[in-house]
C-alpha cells in the first residue's frame, strides 16, 4: 500500500466505527451518475489477503461534503461494472 493512503472512517448499522484506506475512487456519470470508491482494512500490508470493498455514493452529496453515506452496490448490471473496474485497477497496480 502507498505510505500517504486517503484513510475514512465507516459506521456500521450498530455504531461501530472502523478504518478503512481507500485505494481508489472513480465517478461514472453517464449511465449511474455516482462515485464509486473501493476500500481496505487501515493497516492492511501488502502480502495479505485482503477483503476489498466497495460502495457507491450519489456524485452531488460527495462534492458538497466530505461526509457523506457510502450505499451497497446492490444492482448487477452495477456490480459487474465496478468488479469490471477493480479488475483493471489491479491490474494496472499489479507489482512485477
């Protein structure tokens, strides 16, 4: 992971808060108009496995806040367009 990763906060439905490091974020305006970003675990290294999670946001409350409430990707048209792009993602990042 990058030494300088963005890091956010998540809420669970029972208070909990947990750190996630974000790898990536990207807006798709054309057919879903939302932002879409992926995370991790905070401290996760390297050679772990890790559980990467995403979720999707509405484009407008994402540029008027830096809070904001991330949604389940639940459409699956939507969910093979954001797998579509983690597997770019990682293989662009994929180290040699």
């Amino acid at each position: 992971m990058d030494e300088e990763q963005d890091v956010i906060t998540l809420i669970d439905e029972k208070g909990n808060e947990e750190l996630f490091d974000i790898l990536f974020a990207f807006d798709e305006t054309e057919k879903y108009n939302k932002r879409y970003i992926y995370v991790v675990a905070a401290g996760t290294e390297d050679e772990d496995e890790v559980d990467i999670q995403a979720f999707s946001s509405d484009i407008a409350d994402t540029e008027v806040a830096a809070e904001g409430t991330l949604d389940q990707i639940e459409d699956e048209d939507e969910w093979r367009m954001v797998e579509e792009r983690l597997n770019q993602w990682l293989e662009e990042n994929e180290e040699d």
